[in-house]
C-alpha cells in the first residue's frame, strides 16, 4: 500500500512540474533558512554548557544606587572568594580571573604584548572544565610565577619545542615558569583566555578591600543545593563585610544612605545564563542578548510558515485538477482514510525531496552566513548522532503541517456530486486560501517594516553628531612597555609630515570606564562619575569643545591637582552655573581626601553607545610615572599608507621586536553597534528571502487562477477587452488581499518593534 501511494505521488509529481517546482523551491529555500537560523540560535543557547559543572557555576557581580547613579558591573572584590569558600560550605570551591593589563611577554627574539593574559586561582580548573594536554591541573598554578598556556600560545611562542618548565618573560620585570599547556576554550565560551598566571604572584590581593570590585568571582555550588537559597544568603556578606566599608569610606551611616536611595547588592548569575542575559559594566568580553534570539526564530518560525501556506495554497487551489481522480476513487472503494494517507504521502515526499534540496543550499550558504553572523557554524548531518533523527521528525512535522488540510478538503467530496460535476470548484470558495494569502503576506510585511526600521535606526546611529571628531585617527595600541618614552615618542610621532597630533590615554571612547564616587569638596553627596586619565593633547586630537574654561596645559603648572569634567558631571555635582574654581575630592581612606579644581566644563558629547544616556565624565591628567596603553595620533586624510609605516618605524625605535598593532579609532568606535548592524543584515536578507517565498506561491496562485478562468478571459476578449483590463481583471483580486495584508501588518510591527 506505502509503495503503491509512492508511486502516485511521484506520478503527480512529475505530472504538475511547474506546481511540483514552485511548491519544493518554495519550502526547500524556506527549509534551509530556517535550520540556518536555528543553527546560529542553538550555537547561542548552547554557551558554556561543556563544562562537566556548568548547572552549578555561578559568578558575583555587584550593582546599586548611590545618589543619582546607578551602577551593575560583573566584578566583584578579591576577598569574596575566601570568605565564599570559609564561611559557607555549600560552596565547593571559587576561583578570581583578573586582568591586570595587558603584559608584553618575551622569549627569545619573540615580542608580543598578549590581551587574554588572566592572572586566577589554583581552583580554577576545579571550577571549570579546562582539558590538559601537558602538566597536571591540581599542581600547575599552586607556585608563584607559574603559568598555564594554551597550545595555539605554545606554537606561537616555543615552535615545536617542549615548553614544559621554560621561563617566559613579563614587562621586564618577572619570569613566569610554564607548568603546563592546556587546549582552548571552546568559541561558545563567554570568555577565552590564552595564558592564566597564578594569583600566588601577588601577595597584596588578599589585603585588597570590600569596595575594590575589580575581580570576577566565580564558584561552585554543592550538587542539589538551591541557588536561590544560597542567593538569599547574600545580604548577609553585604552587611557584615561591605557596609561598614561604605561608613568609614563615606564619612556617612547606612541609615543614612539608605533614606537618600543608596542600594548595594550583590547579585548571582548562573554561567551559561551570562553569554544571553547578562549586560553588565566590565564584562570580560561582548556578551549576545535573548532579544535576538527571540527575534531569529520567530524570523523562522514567519519564513517556514509562508512555505507551508504555499504548499496549502497551491494544493487547495490544484483540487480542480483533481476532482475526477478523487472520485473514481471513492467509487473504487478507497476510503477517505487512505485518500488523507495518499495526500499526506505525496506532501511529505514534497517535504523529503524539500529538505535534500535545502540541505544542497545550506552546505553551499553556510560559509558566508557563518562569516555575516560572526561564528564558526557547522552542520554535522553525519557527525551529530541527532541530526538525522531530527530531521526526519523536521520532514514529517512540515509535510504533515502543510499537507494536512488539503488531505481533508480533498478527501471531503461526495464521489457522486465530483462524477456529476456538481461539486464547486475550488476558486469559488476560497476563503481559506485568501485568508492564508493575507497571513503570509502580513509576515512578508512586517519583517520587511522591521527591516526598515532596523536601517533607519542604524543610518540614524551613523550620521548622529557624537560631540568629537572621531574621524582621521590612528590608534597605536599596547604602547604600556614604552611608557617611559612616551613624551620621545610622541615628538617623533608628530614630526612625521601629515601628523598633526598625538595623545596618551588609558582608555577610548566606546570602551567601559570605571566608575569612581566623586563629591564636592566638603560635602558627603557622593555622585559616581566616569574616569579616564590622559595628558594634555587628548581633547585637541579629538576636538572636544570646552562650553567653560579650558582644557589641560602644560604651561600650568597647578593642572596636576585639576580636573575637566562635561556638562553632566557639573549638573549632578550642582555646580554647572559657576564651575570654574570649585574643589572636587574623590573619598578614600584618607582623613584628608585632595582636592581637584575644576578648571574646565567639556560639552556633553556621546562616549558610550547612543542606547545609553550622557553619563558624567572625568578627565585626570596621569599622575606622573603613569602611562595609558593608547597612543591616538591624529592625521590628515592624504596618504595613510605612507603615514602608516613612518608611525610603523617610530613604534620600532621604541618598542624593538614588539608587534606593530594599530586600528582606525571610526572603525574601532564603531564596533559599539556591530551586533546591531549585524542584526540589521540579517534581518534584511531573511525578510526579503520570505517575500520571494510568498512572491512565488502567489506566482503559483495567479497561475492556477489563470487556467481556470481561460474560457472567461476568452469570451471577454472576444467581446473587446483589452490586455491591460484582464490583466487588471486578474490582479484585483490579489491586490486586494495584500492591501488588506498591509493593513494588518503596519500596526503589528508598530507595537512589536515598540516593545
């Protein structure tokens, strides 16, 4: 019986082509966007999910209120970790991660300053899933000035020598000894490293205090234990250890903070809960967001619904075709039971020969959507024991899905009425079908709106005035080991011709900032504000606009006990209607905390993404002896190449052997936006692939539609009726059902892209 419903099924197949055709293309290109989309979305919910403990690590972060601002970051301080592990034994074991900078290491001939240098814990590898492939990981990281590396570092470094037990160097100023060689994390991590030094080397850490959250604390929590108890416990600390930090620091009562709206918590995040819903201040690398998940699959879910409406549409709209088949079927016996099977077979083999056909488009288009969307996605049809289980259930939910009412419409005609053509045809109740065309053009629609909305933010995102000149800047990066050159170097910079110039700073726009309380002097009204340190050309590089006084000089010789602040930061200390001359001190342990005078007020200007308001800036001149890590050198737009390897051959003359790294600050600020581009990409090649799906069954429709009224088309042209009229006879209809289509859609996208 299967074999003989095979055999029709192809049969009709092969003899409706251009149904058949329509109908496998149709599902087959909405098949492979779909699994495509569901790749990206399965490779995000799958993050940090290989570690052998991943339902019972969590880290600790801190956020609150105090005064004004409001403040979330993913730190912690460093004594956490031992009062977690002492004082509460439901938790198994903690490690700290910390980067203290970024350290130039040497071997031999080899320079290279490293950025995912992370100095943690022995219990590290308790904590995580970390695969040694030399050295043992209850050993490794116990010794001051041991570290761990991965393989890719060891090839970098060592070549194929053995690296076990050699000595790689730091800053010139400590020896590191490598105790073993592990493999990398996977790229479904929220963090990588490549070298992880033991925390023995610094024996201050555990002398740090409760208010340095500088660290990220991760734990493991006992098997069973509720983490929502645990989280309760939490306060607890807060109050025993933190708060009276905060009234020693402050010089002011918890009471009192608390009736001015101080808040201080700490908060817990399972790990494979930070990759999609953590947005934290200082997290250890750009984290994804749920929002795009949601918003991929229901992409998907839109695309393969309009397919499976093609293939209903198209089949409904065939029945005429049909008719006569179904009824000398039904006299030969054949029960509406076995015609719902032929049916359902013949859509299932539709979706079979779909899914081949889509499993063709996606090996061919996986390579470039794996490079739009930033990952290395693959599609192990034969290495993942569940993929072809799965699909077989994708082909028999899609067929079933998108043959089914068809199998019962057409299964539904009296034999005797089909015999003695009495029964209608299908266009002349097409409710359904009509109803179906509107839902698949109202999902056309409304990704293409969204579409729309998505650019013009994004154009709005590109040509919004930022408040500095961001353009025509170099930035030479990981200048640390240089530092006590930095004036040398910067002269040569600028005698460069083309370089107008060049300015040292610890941090750039777009990048986070640490938050520090700052208060007018005499005063307890604690504001946190953003802080940044450079030297005196930073805002002349980037053309800052001063709205009061002046930026830093170094003809003043009291701008070492100054301060710049912008617009936002004189409001919220209350001094933006004579801000010139007011002290401003930083509370510390000091009886005596020191004063700055503010000597200028810089215009507001966007130093985060446009998604977050003008928060308060400070700028410090660089205590002398200290150096920030970027050198922002400001050139005129003639001949970058040739400037670029005269800056090249300055870097060299201070730096030696040490890798040349540089980026163009517009397009390093501009990775502030990338998942939003990135989304805005994707979003527009999925929405237009689902309104040439829905083009090509309405194609299909208008086809059928066609044929069957070509008697009418006759008699009307016999009677005098022009091209254009039956053409305009013949798309009214349609027109109508996607106007009504754009009627709905408009104010589902209004509020879906509202929310």
């Amino acid at each position: 019986m299967v074999s003989n419903y095979l055999k029709i099924a192809l049969r009709n197949l092969t003899r409706f082509k251009a149904y058949s055709a329509i109908n496998i293309t149709g599902l087959a290109v909405g098949m492979a966007c779909c699994i495509l989309i569901l790749l990206y979305v399965f490779d995000e919910l799958s993050y940090d999910r290989f570690h052998e403990n991943a339902g019972r690590i969590y880290r600790i972060g801190v956020e609150g209120t105090l005064g004004d601002n409001s403040f979330n970051a993913a730190v912690s301080p460093p004594v956490l970790r031992n009062t977690l592990i002492n004082d509460y034994p439901e938790v198994i074991n903690a490690t700290r991660v910390k980067n203290f900078g970024f350290p130039v290491l040497r071997y031999g001939d080899k320079v290279f300053s490293e950025e995912l240098f992370f100095w943690v814990d022995s219990s590290f590898f308790d904590v995580f899933t970390v695969e040694f492939v030399k050295g043992n990981p209850k050993t490794a990281l116990t010794l001051p000035e041991s570290v761990v590396l991965t393989e890719r570092m060891a090839k970098k470094y060592f070549g194929n020598e053995d690296p076990m037990g050699k000595l790689i160097n730091s800053d010139n100023r400590r020896d590191y000894k490598i105790t073993g060689v592990v493999k990398e994390f996977p790229e479904n991590s929220h963090f990588h490293f490549d070298f992880l030094a033991s925390l023995n080397s610094y024996g201050f850490i555990d002398q740090q205090g409760w208010l340095n959250n500088d660290y990220y604390t991760y734990f493991l929590l006992q098997e069973d234990f509720p983490a929502e108890q645990f989280e309760a416990k939490l306060p607890g600390i807060i109050e025993k250890h933190v708060f009276p930090v905060i009234e020693r620091f402050l010089s002011v009562s918890i009471e009192d903070l608390e009736k001015r709206g101080m808040r201080y918590e700490y908060i817990l995040q399972p790990v494979t809960d930070i990759h999609l819903f953590s947005n934290l201040d200082a997290e250890v690398e750009p984290n994804g967001d749920i929002a795009y998940i949601y918003i991929f699959s229901l992409i998907a879910a839109g695309i393969l619904l309009i397919a499976c409406i093609n293939f209903t549409n198209l089949a409904t709209a065939r029945s005429a075709n049909r008719l006569k088949e179904i009824g000398v079927r039904k006299t030969l016996g054949s029960s509406r039971q076995q015609l719902i099977k032929q049916f359902l077979t013949e859509s299932i083999l539709m979706s079979l020969i779909a899914v081949v056909i889509s499993l063709i488009i996606i090996e061919i288009a996986l390579p470039f959507f794996g490079e739009l969307v930033n990952k290395h996605l693959t599609f192990g049809l034969f290495t993942n024991a569940y993929s072809i289980p799965l699909l077989l259930v994708f082909i028999l939910v899609v067929g079933t899905f998108a043959g089914a009412y068809p199998a019962l419409y057409l299964s539904s005609f009296n034999p005797v009425k089909v015999l003695k053509k009495e029964t209608g045809q299908s266009g002349k109740n097409p409710w359904l079908r009509n109803s179906l065309v509107v839902v698949q053009f109202a999902v056309s629609i409304t990704l293409f709106i969204g579409t729309i909305i998505v650019y013009n933010q994004l154009d709005f995102i590109s040509n919004k005035k930022l408040g500095f000149n961001k353009e025509q800047v170099i930035i030479v990066k990981k200048t640390d080991d240089i530092g006590r050159f930095m004036e040398s170097f910067r002269n040569d910079l600028k005698s460069i011709p083309g370089v107008i110039n060049a300015s040292n700073s610890n941090n750039l726009f777009g990048q986070n900032f640490g938050n520090t309380p700052y208060r007018r002097y005499g005063t307890n009204d604690n504001h946190l504000m953003n802080i940044m340190f450079a030297d005196y050309y930073f805002a002349p590089v980037y053309e800052i606009e001063m709205l009061k006084g002046r930026y830093y000089s170094e003809y003043y010789g009291s701008d070492t006990t100054a301060i710049v602040l912008n617009e936002t930061a004189a409001k919220e200390l209350g001094i933006q209607d004579d801000p010139i001359g007011k002290l401003i001190e930083h509370p510390d342990d000091n009886d005596e905390p020191e004063p700055y005078t503010v000597i200028g007020v810089m215009k507001d200007f966007h130093f985060q993404s446009l998604h977050r308001r003008i928060e308060p800036i400070l700028i410090r001149l660089f205590n002398p002896g200290d150096f920030g890590r970027n050198v922002s050198v400001k050139v005129t737009p003639d001949n970058i190449d040739k400037k670029l390897e005269e800056i090249k051959n300055v870097w060299h003359k201070y730096a030696g052997n040490q890798a040349f790294e540089y980026v163009f600050f517009d397009e390093d600020f501009a990775k502030v936006y990338e998942a939003e581009k990135r989304t805005g990409v994707i979003v527009t090649i999925f929405s237009i692939l689902a309104i040439l799906i829905a083009c090509l069954g309405l194609l299909g429709l208008a086809a059928f539609t066609t044929e069957q009224r070509t008697k009418e088309v006759g008699i009307r042209k016999i009677l005098g009726a022009t091209i254009p009229g039956i053409v305009f006879l013949l798309l009214k209809d349609f027109a109508k059902w996607v106007i009504i289509s754009n009627i709905i859609a408009w104010p589902i996208a209004y509020f879906a892209l509202n929310k």
